[in-house]
C-alpha cells in the first residue's frame, strides 16, 4: 500500500497555517502550523506540518526545545537543513528580545511581578543558574542589567565585588538580585538568602541598596522580600 502525504497546497484552503493565521489570527494556529510557516516547505517525503511536527516531537522537552536548541541541533534533524535552522534560531532570538524590549523605554519597577514580567521568558528555560543584578536609578526605572555569574544546576557563586561595581560604574541608585532555579522549583535555598543578607550588608556600607533579590522558577516567581525573608 502507497502511502500519500498530503500536501499543504492540498489542504482545504481555511485549513492551511498561513491562511488561518490571516483570517483567525496568529493565537488559534498550534505550535506545529506557526512552526510550519516559518519552515515554509517540507522535504520530499514530508509536508511543512509534517516536518514541523517531526521537530517538535525530537525532543521530550517539545516546544521548550526550541528555546535553548542550537543551529547545529536542527539541522540534525532530518529535513532541517542549515537554512531552516537559522530560520527557527533567528524566529526565537526576536521574540526574546521582543520579551526585553520594554527596558528600552526606561521600565520603572513598582513590584517584584514587574521584574518576572520583564525576565521570565528568557530565564525560565536556562539549565544553569544565571545570576543577574538589574541596575535601577533614583526613579526605580531600569538602567541596565548584566549577568554577573553562571553556575552549576545548584548554586551561583557571587561575591559582592563584582556586583557593586558594575552597579557603581552604572550610576546605579538601587539594585535587584535575580537569578533563576533550572529545576523550576522557584523557592529560596538557605545559600540563596546567604548570599542576599551578605550582598545587602555590602551595599549599606557602599550606599546601594539592595531592593528584593527574585528568584525566576517554570513560570512563577519568588521574591524574597514579598516572603519577608530579607
């Protein structure tokens, strides 16, 4: 028996990715048809949905894959070949920065969900711990921020010389710790309120304080100051 594979342009014209994502909007496609339109053509034993689905279905982890795969990666895939990869890589570096862009315009942070909403989506897919300080002025509007350490799966280690310079070379008024747990797990290890009380003695005698330190977990967030921990 001959197995046929349906192309897209076989489709019924209201079921194809692309023009269900001009008539219904880009929200109601699947992660399979929006990654089939930016894959744009399958290969010749597979349609674009098809090959889509193939990447998706690569790893157990699905569409969070895509988040922190590699050009090499995808292009392991068969179907994918450098093109299509960088394709995909480019598509997720653009909604990353799209996700940072409100700092362009001088965000002023009012509460800790103002930080989550900023970082979430760029730290909560990362498989080491990212330490980074957000640097604030006078006005608690976001100056800058820098990743200060990466560690291992359990712990960052940070020394308050490397957080208060840069915060001093930055003009910084305040700053906010945050780093995140890849467990997904965003509750405080007893290191992680260590190292915020050493961190906060730091910038009292300096004359920078520390404001919160927020800890980015699968999705939600926990601030110690909120949990009255510091």
């Amino acid at each position: 028996m001959i197995k046929y594979n349906l192309t897209i342009k076989e489709m019924p014209e209201n079921e194809r990715p692309r023009e269900k994502l001009i008539r219904y909007g880009s929200d109601t496609l699947s992660n399979s048809e929006l990654l089939a339109i930016l894959l744009r053509t399958g290969s010749k034993k597979q349609s674009a949905l098809e090959l889509a689905n193939t990447v998706l279905s690569s790893d157990n982890n699905g569409i969070r894959f895509l988040a922190k795969c590699t050009a090499e990666e995808l292009s392991a895939i068969k179907g994918i070949g450098e093109s299509k990869a960088c394709q995909i890589i480019a598509a997720i570096e653009l909604g990353k920065r799209l996700s940072r862009s409100t700092l362009e315009s001088k965000k002023a942070i009012r509460a800790p969900k103002d930080v989550k909403d900023i970082f979430i989506n760029d730290m909560r897919f990362l498989e080491k711990e990212h330490f980074k300080v957000v640097f604030l002025n006078t006005k608690n509007e976001v100056i800058a921020f820098e990743t200060i350490s990466i560690g291992s799966l359990n712990a960052s280690i940070v020394h308050p010389r490397e957080v208060f310079n840069r915060a001093i070379k930055k003009s910084s008024a305040s700053i906010i710790l945050l780093h995140n747990h890849p467990s997904g797990n965003c509750e405080p290890s007893k290191e992680d309120i260590n190292v915020t009380k050493r961190l906060m003695e730091a910038g009292k005698i300096i004359g920078i304080e520390v404001l919160d330190h927020i800890i980015i977990g699968d999705g939600d967030y926990f601030s110690l100051k909120e949990n009255s921990l510091i």
